[in-house]
C-alpha cells in the first residue's frame, strides 16, 4: 500500500516553499526548490486519490479486540428477557467499581445511583427530557464553542433549547487563556437569558472539553457547581473523555472526586465507553445521580433507550478486567494519544498555524483564521469546502456553535499514514493559498517557476483562470 513519509522531499519542498514566500522571496528565489518536482507532485498526488479517497480527520473510528474474546461470547437464558430498563444489576455494580476507582471517589458509588442508556446521546435526550418542560421555553446553559450533536440530543424529542455561553478566543485582561470559562460569563449569561423571557433550568459542563481539549481544575468545576446552587440549576455533567488524558502538564479531577458537591441532587455526571474505550459503536452510556426523582423517571424513559442484555454482560466482564485495563489497555491508550498528538502537533507548528495546546481528547482545535479573505463564517465555509474538495475532511467552528470564525477541529486518533497525508493535503491548500496571495508577483516573473506554479494550479484543480481564487 503507498505511503508517504512526512519526511519526504515533497513535504519538505512545501514546507521549504512556505517558509520562503512568508519571508516575502521571489519566485526566482525559490526556483531551486522547485526544478524537476512537477511530475513528482502530479503522480503523487494522483496516487493518493487513487489510493485513500477521502481522508477523514473529523471522526474518529477505533476498533477494541478484547470484545471479541472467547469469555465475552457466553450467552445466558436470563439474558434474553426484558432487563431492568435502568440496565441490569451487574452491569451497574460494575460501572459503579470502575468509576469509584477511576473518578477517585472518596467513597463508593452506589449501584442504585447509576442508570444505563444506550450511549450518552440517549442520556444527554433523556435527561433534558424529564428537567425541562416540553413547551419549548425552557432552556439549558451551555459554553460554546460545544460538541454540536448536543443540540440535536436535547431538542430531539423534549423540544429543549440550548442558551449559548459564548468563549472569546482572544486573550484579554479577564480571560487568561482563549476560549476561558468563567462563573462569571455563566453569570452574564443567565442574565441575559432571563432579560430575553428565556427559562433557564440546567447547565451543561463538559470536561475535558470537546472540541477544546480543555480540562478545568477541581476549583474551576467547584465554582461552576457553586454558580448552578446558588441559581438552582441542575448541573449535567459530561466527563466522557475522563481517561483520555494524556498531557504529563494536564491532570483531571472529577467531579466524583470532590469532598463535597455543593448541590448533589441537582448534578448529574455522564460517562460512556464510545470515547475511552474507542468502542463509538457499542452504544452504552451512565448517568450517575443521587436525585432519586430523575433516577426513577429515567428508569421509566429506558424502555426506549435499553442496551441488550448480552452486550451488558460484555461490558460488565470488559470492566471486570482490572489488571488488563490498568496496565495493558489505559497506559497505551494514553501513549498512543501523546504520540499522536504530538506529531499533529509539530506539524500545525511547522506551518504557522496556530492551536490549543491541551492534553486531552482526540483532537487538537486549530486556527486558520488568518487565511480566511474576511472573517466571517462564509469564508470559514469556502475554506472547509476547499479541504472537502481535496479529500480532507474536518469540522469547522460552525459545527461547535463557535463565536469566531475560522477554528477547525482536526481529530489525530488515526493510522499515522493517514495523518501524514492528511497533513500533507492541508498543507498543500495551506501553501495554495499563500502562493495565491502573492500570485500577482508570480505572474510578472518568466522565470521558469512561474511555468511550474501555473502547471501545479491546473493539476490540483484549484484555478479555472490565472485570475481566479483557490475557491
């Protein structure tokens, strides 16, 4: 199967190419780079096509073996009957042990604190569902930019809006670092939700944070429970990506694990196996609550969200495996994500583009900001559809409800041959559009590199006339 080395002549000429028109070279100062390449990066880049099709950086798609282990296979009689709606006994003990130990909880979760659905979709519907009134004026707190299948989840079938917690991305005297949470911000927005008639009846707080990779320290959480008590709102918790933390500078605290929840009947904290376990299709998903009002009205609402009996059994004998977990699966787990990531990571770097240094998640939120024409979220749209069309897919600002344009999720829990060319590919419409900013200058040189950027336009598809735009 062909690969490419990100090391290869080709990534090192664009790169090469790259650093000398940002330095305001020449064409002719750049012509050494250049001669002879032209059949390399045509067959190059028809055999990438021919080979890979799309490249996928939006989705992550992993695959566990362990499910498929002859233990996992047993099936039981009891197994085939109806279940406890809010998932069988022995799955919920299970989750119950795994989280008391993963989440540091200074005493056992309870069993009969924990429902089961079929993935944290279904809970996320669920739980807007028996919070919040179905006659479309109650709403749910929520920072942007957010994982945007949220708002279909709670808007599915309870009629739930979400009320936007907008984070700046600049840097300012009150917002330490981009895209800041603050129990301030959830403050003005309260606010504002109630001076526009809006019902505000719960917040959602992701940590670590999708798409930012951002993860809040116990006291940043502490506040942010402290703001949902003093305005009784129910705080929903999603701590899906709790084991997929990999920075050595990072650590993750639950809110499991604090002391004391300021208010802990009105907080709800998720968890599911699609993240951590790299098993998306293998819908199951908890909710641990100590309201044993909402405990027993999602236990009414699991006949629409059960998981089967045999894949509970599954799951329960997976969680099971403590030795296998702590010392084969989570340590490599982690180390495959802060290698991935750092490779990602160094290549954003190489080509200038900035990007949320965090150390959790499958992804890195990534700026490209400044090679929009104008910032606005039509160009951010031009400039995803520029990727689409050179068989890069990533999801843009747009799809997290982001308030500033031009931010890209790149998702980097893949095969490393399909990062290096799905890097490639970026930093070939990368270069694209810097070498159209400065094609004016490249059209009045006849050097023989003014022949080649007009043949590597034409090849790449990206130019109907010498005039026109990448777009």
């Amino acid at each position: 199967m062909f690969t490419i080395c990100i090391e290869c002549s080709l990534f090192e000429l664009l790169h090469e190419t790259v650093r000398h028109i940002s330095t305001g070279s020449s064409s002719s100062q750049i012509l050494d780079n250049c001669v002879g390449t032209e059949s390399c990066i045509l067959h190059d880049l028809q055999e990438m096509v021919a080979v890979y099709g799309v490249l996928h950086m939006a989705l992550t798609l992993c695959f566990l073996l362990q499910l498929t282990q002859p233990d996992m296979l047993l099936m039981e009689p009891s197994l085939l009957q109806y279940p406890d709606w809010k998932g069988h006994c022995f799955l919920r003990e299970e989750v119950a042990k795994f989280l008391s130990e993963h989440c540091r909880s200074p005493v056992p979760l309870k069993a009969e604190n924990m429902v089961v659905m079929n993935g944290c979709g279904s809970i996320f519907c669920a739980v807007a569902a028996v919070l919040c009134d179905p006659d479309g004026k109650n709403a749910i707190l929520i920072p942007s930019p957010f994982y945007g299948v949220i708002t279909e989840d709670v808007d599915l079938y309870s009629g739930v809006k979400l009320y936007c917690v907008p984070l700046d991305s600049e840097v300012s005297e009150s917002d330490a670092r981009p895209f800041h949470l603050s129990a301030e911000k959830l403050e003005h927005a309260l606010e504002r939700a109630k001076k526009e008639g809006v019902n505000v009846r719960a917040v959602i707080l992701v940590n670590p944070h999708n798409p930012l990779g951002e993860i809040y320290t116990a006291e940043e959480m502490t506040s942010f429970l402290n703001f949902a008590k003093r305005h009784e709102l129910h705080a929903i918790v999603d701590e899906v990506y709790m084991l997929s933390v990999f920075g050595e500078d990072f650590s993750f605290h639950s809110v499991l694990s604090l002391e004391r929840i300021p208010d802990a009947q009105r907080t709800h904290v998720l968890w599911g196996l699609s993240k951590d376990f790299a098993m998306a299709g293998v819908r199951v998903g908890t909710v641990y609550s100590e309201n044993r009002d909402l405990v027993q009205a999602l236990d009414k609402l699991g006949n629409f969200h059960g998981v089967a009996g045999p894949l509970q059994r599954q799951v329960a004998q997976l969680l099971k495996d403590k030795e296998w977990l702590n010392e084969v699966f989570l340590p490599e787990n982690r180390r495959r994500l802060k290698k991935a990531h750092q490779y990602v990571a160094a290549q954003l770097t190489k080509l200038g583009i900035p990007y949320l240094h965090r150390g959790a998640g499958f992804f890195i939120w990534a700026d490209f900001s400044k090679y929009l024409k104008e910032q606005t979220f039509v160009e951010e749209l031009c400039l995803w559809r520029c990727f689409v069309k050179h068989r890069v897919l990533l999801s843009c600002s747009q799809a997290f409800s982001c308030s500033s344009p031009g931010w890209f999720r790149i998702v980097f829990t893949d095969q490393q041959r399909h990062l290096q060319l799905g890097l490639f590919t970026i930093c070939l419409v990368y270069t694209c559009i810097l070498i159209n900013c400065f094609l004016s200058q490249v059209i009045n040189n006849t050097s023989k590199y003014c022949k080649f950027l007009f043949q590597f336009y034409f090849s790449c598809g990206t130019m109907k006339n010498c005039t026109s735009t990448l777009f």
